[in-house]
C-alpha cells in the first residue's frame, strides 16, 4: 500500500469516527507503529489536516470546526507531487506573458509544502526543468480575465485592435468564442460584428478590452473548425487548397515525426525523400515553415504558391550579393579599420 493510499484510508476513518484509537488505525493499515506516527504527522503538518489527539482517550479525529483547503478525495505520493510540480513549471514557462501566474503560484506552493524532504524540493523542479519559449509575444496580463469571463459568461466584448498589417488601431465588437494558444501565443476566436465574420485576434495586439451588456452569439463548433481550424497555421479562411511539399532524405525522418495538420498526409518515395501534403486557406505560415528548411524543402504544388516562394528565395540571395550595395549594406572596403 502506497503512503498515498493510506492517507486516504487514514482521513476517511477519522471523518466516519469522532475518536479513532491508535491501535486502530494500525490494524486497518497493517503497519508499524512509527509508520503511522510518520503518516500522522505528515498528515498534520505537510498536508494541513486538522488532526488532534485526544489527551484523555488518546484516540484521534479530524476537527470538523477548523476550514482546510485540500485536493477534493486525493492524496498525493511524493512522486505524484513531483509530477504536478513539474507540471506547474511548465505552466509557468507557458505563460510567458505572466497571464496566469496570480492563479499557478498559489498552486505549485500549496504542492511544494507537500513534499516531505528538503531534497524534494520546488527548487529542483525549477533548477531541472528547463523550458524555452520562441518569439512569443507580451500580453497585457489585464486584459486576460475580462477576455476569459466575457468568454465563459457568453457576453460581448469592445476592443481597440492593432492590426499589425498596416498598424492601424480599429474599435471592434466580437462574439468571443474560444481561446487558442498557438505556437507561444494567444489568440481570441470571434465573431466580429464588424466585419460579419469569424476572426482570430491575437491577444497580445488588443489595446484596451471591456465587457458590453449584449450577449454574445454562438457560433457552431464545426461553423468554427471549417472557418478557423481547416487550413494550415492560424490564420483563417474557408477556401481550402492543398499543398504539396517534397522534403529530402536527409530531413525526411525529422518532417515525418512532425505533425503539421490533423488532416495531413505523408509518404516515404523510394529515394528516401518526404512528400508530404497539408491543406491551407491562407499563405503567410505554410510560406515561413518552408523557408525554415531552405534548400531541404521543394514546393511541388500549387504553382502559384511555388512561384511565391521560388520569388521570395531569389530575394533572398539577392541580399546577399556582395557585388551591389544596397540601402542598408555600405560599399565593402577591404582597407577599412573597425
């Protein structure tokens, strides 16, 4: 019997009995006396459960009058601890923004005093732990609840919305209906009366946000999948094309391993390559996945999108051209002194 399963047998006995004897306890249990006294007292101290003895009985219960916070029917081993801790860590790298931390430290501290020795501790979770986040993006972490209680209340929201396209900020009415975090960042899905269709906003580009007393109208969830979850990446749109993508043998087990869509498809060719097929509404993100891979990554078709991104690979060289200056590379001089 774990010492978890015996903390939940140990506080169940001492609910359904005002004065529970020590010999007992240790009968149900079949442990050692210094077991039990272990089991007690880590009872008492680590997890905060009003245990008391009776001086004159010395039988034990459980105060009924004293208010105690605990895992509703769970009780933890020390492993499982480490699990949850480790799980709080990475909350905590997840939320980058600090959207999230008022409500995850109270948490993993809660856990942290639940471990029984000072090698268990948080700090190591933290120390081994190691999480990196790429570009994402700050969040104005007060803006975060209002945008989750208008999405679980099902109410309207007003909102100053910068569009990083053209940097113009636009007063807007939405329909929030759901939160996405994608790739380090977080998105509101919405109905924008506005533009009388669904929009991802990226949250962390909402200027100012506040409740409206309108409720908010719901949209289907396969209303939402066809419009926001159907193409490749994040950004939305209903006409879904399909792009083929032909990786070579050296970075087909890594693509292979990789899922791009939940619709995608793949294959091995007899050369050791990767084709692999994903469908897209909008270009922008299958266009910078590609480019990442450089020369590892052919698009096979559609044309048009292979011509964009052939034209944006010529660009790109031609950057890098020594021969011409250009605005922000002065004339090389080979005699120049740094």
């Amino acid at each position: 019997m774990t010492q978890s399963e015996r903390f939940g047998i140990i506080e169940r006995l001492l609910l359904a009995h005002s004065n529970m004897a020590f010999a007992g306890l240790q009968d149900r249990l079949g442990v050692s006396r210094a077991t039990l006294f272990r089991d007690l007292r880590d009872l008492r101290d680590r997890m905060h459960v009003p245990i008391v003895r009776d001086a004159a009985t010395g039988g034990y219960r459980i105060d009924r009058c004293v208010e105690r916070y605990e895992l509703p029917g769970v009780w933890f081993s020390a492993g499982e601890i480490h699990a949850l801790l480790s799980m709080q860590q990475l909350l905590a790298a997840f939320d980058t923004g600090g959207i999230l931390a008022e409500h995850i430290n109270p948490l993993r501290d809660r856990l942290a005093s639940m471990l029984a020795s000072g090698h268990d501790s948080a700090a190591d979770i933290v120390r081994r732990i190691h999480i990196v986040s790429a570009a994402a993006r700050h969040c104005a972490p007060q803006h975060f609840p209002t945008i989750a209680a208008a999405l679980m209340e099902r109410q309207r929201l007003r909102i100053a919305y910068c569009a990083r396209s053209d940097g113009v900020t636009s007063e807007r009415e939405v329909s929030p209906q759901r939160l996405t975090h994608y790739r380090d960042n977080w998105y509101l899905d919405a109905w924008c009366h506005l533009r009388e269709e669904l929009r991802s906003f990226a949250v962390d580009a909402i200027r100012t946000v506040r409740a409206a007393d309108t409720a908010a109208s719901d949209i289907p969830d396969a209303e939402l999948d066809a419009a926001l979850g159907a193409g490749y990446g994040i950004f939305a749109g209903r006409e879904v094309r399909w792009a083929t993508l032909l990786f070579t043998a050296e970075r087909a087990r890594w693509v292979a391993a990789e899922n791009w869509h939940p619709a995608q498809e793949g294959k091995f060719l007899d050369d050791g390559s990767y084709q692999l097929r994903v469908p897209y509404s909008a270009d922008p993100e299958l266009i910078m996945d590609v480019l990442k891979y450089g020369p590892d990554c052919e698009v096979v078709e559609p044309e048009g999108l292979r011509e964009k991104v052939r034209g944006l690979l010529v660009g790109a060289v031609g950057r890098y051209d020594l021969r011409r200056p250009t605005e922000t590379q002065p004339k090389y001089d080979p005699h120049h002194k740094l």
